[in-house]
C-alpha cells in the first residue's frame, strides 16, 4: 500500500516566534555594527590628521629651516602642504564618511585625484579639489616653534564653547580629532574635562587651561581656516563663558 508523505509546514505561531527570534538579533548586531563603523570612521581620519600634521612639520622645519604656512583661505593652504610638505592626496582632507562630502558627490561632482595639478616644474591648486567642501579646519600662521600642545589641525564644526557642531561637524556633535604641532593626535568628545568641565587646551603661550579653539592658537580665532559651510549662530570669540 503506498503511503503519501507530507511534509509538515510552519504553524503561524512558529512563523512568529521566528520573525521575533530575528528581530531581537537584529537589535543586537545593528547598534554594536553601527558602532564598528562608526570607530573605523574615527581611525580614519586619526590617520588623515595625523599625515597632515607630519606634512605640516616637513612643510615648516626643513632642515635647519623654517617656513611659516600662511593661506588666505584652507585650500591655499592645503595647497602649500601638498608643496612643501609632499603631501597631495586630497583624501586625506576629503572624508568620504563627512555628510558634506558625500552631498557635493552626490551632486555629481567629480573626485578630486589631487590637491594640486603639476605640470613641469610648476603646479596650481585643482580646481575639483577646490570645488569640494574640507573635512578639517587649520590653524594659519602657525609657527614653527609653536609652543608643545598648539592645535594645528582639527575636524569641522569645533565651536567656541568646546563642543562640536551638529549640523557642520564631521562626526556631528558626538566629538571629533585633533592633531597637534608635535604629530600627535587625539579623539575629543569635547574640549572641556567631563568631570571639572575646565579646559584640554592651553592659551597660547600660557599654562592656563581654555576650552577655546581661538585662544589656543597663535592670533586667535581670526587665524582660523575652515570651508565656508558653517551654520552654527555661535560666533567665534576668544575670551572665555
């Protein structure tokens, strides 16, 4: 006698019991994947800060000389790095992760493939480089010899008040990195300590503790270069809240 096989099917329950077995998963490897990433974004530009600051140091003490990197504007100056300090890459000043970035790609902008355009002996500043917005923000006329603990370089959207801006910054306001006129570099969720709420920074020159991105460097606030995209109301003043 033949017997016909059936193959029994998931019941409706168990079909929810796994929907809801999947979604907890889900909830958990979301949030730690974000957070990977997020990290990996980070040592990203640990990296990009970290080369500029070295550029900037090759660029300014050459030898037993030294040379002042002064710009109108952050593409002149990251126009002098590429150089004096043989540093051309643009992604190193163009995160792909910044939400500014990948807006003006989106728009169909090209890639830039170099800071500057070389021909012979004489180069000028890539006009697709300059088309894009800078993921850094510089401190200008930085000198040579800066004082130990001078902020040279550090990503978009730091205001006055030690915090980062959600709208302008790189990682919004969750922090952001900071290189030094010594090559070193850090992460900052702010600039002021968590538990005194004083100052990471010193006035330039001085010992005393300032959260302020302006009164840490040579000139002030006015030797600040940045991308024109600011949208923060705070305006940037050098003496303290």
């Amino acid at each position: 006698m033949n017997t016909r096989k059936t193959s029994k099917g998931f019941t409706l329950v168990e079909l929810l019991i796994v929907i809801a077995i999947i979604g907890v998963l889900a909830s958990l490897i979301m949030p730690n994947l974000g957070s990977v990433m997020g990290k990996g974004d980070q040592v990203k530009a640990q990296n990009a800060a970290r080369s500029i600051s070295n550029a900037w140091i090759s660029a300014a003490r050459t030898g037993t000389k030294s040379r002042m990197i002064a710009a109108r504007d952050i593409y002149g100056w990251a126009e002098k790095i590429a150089r004096y300090g043989d540093m051309n890459e643009p992604t190193m000043w163009i995160l792909d992760f910044d939400v500014a970035v990948a807006e003006k790609a989106a728009e169909g902008a090209p890639m830039p493939i170099s800071v500057v355009n070389r021909v012979g002996t004489s180069s000028q500043l890539n006009p697709e480089f300059k088309a894009y917005p800078i993921s850094w923000e510089v401190a200008n006329r930085t000198e040579p010899n800066a004082p130990s603990g001078t902020p040279l370089v550090w990503s978009r959207g730091l205001k006055p008040n030690g915090s980062w801006d959600a709208m302008d910054g790189v990682f919004k306001d969750e922090g952001g990195i900071m290189a030094f006129t010594d090559g070193h570099v850090n992460w900052y969720a702010s600039m002021r300590d968590e538990e005194s709420r004083s100052g990471l920074l010193k006035i330039y020159g001085q010992t005393q503790r300032t959260y302020n991105i302006g009164q840490a460097i040579r000139g002030g606030s006015a030797n600040i270069l940045r991308s024109d995209l600011q949208s923060s109301e705070e305006d940037f003043v050098d003496e303290e809240e």
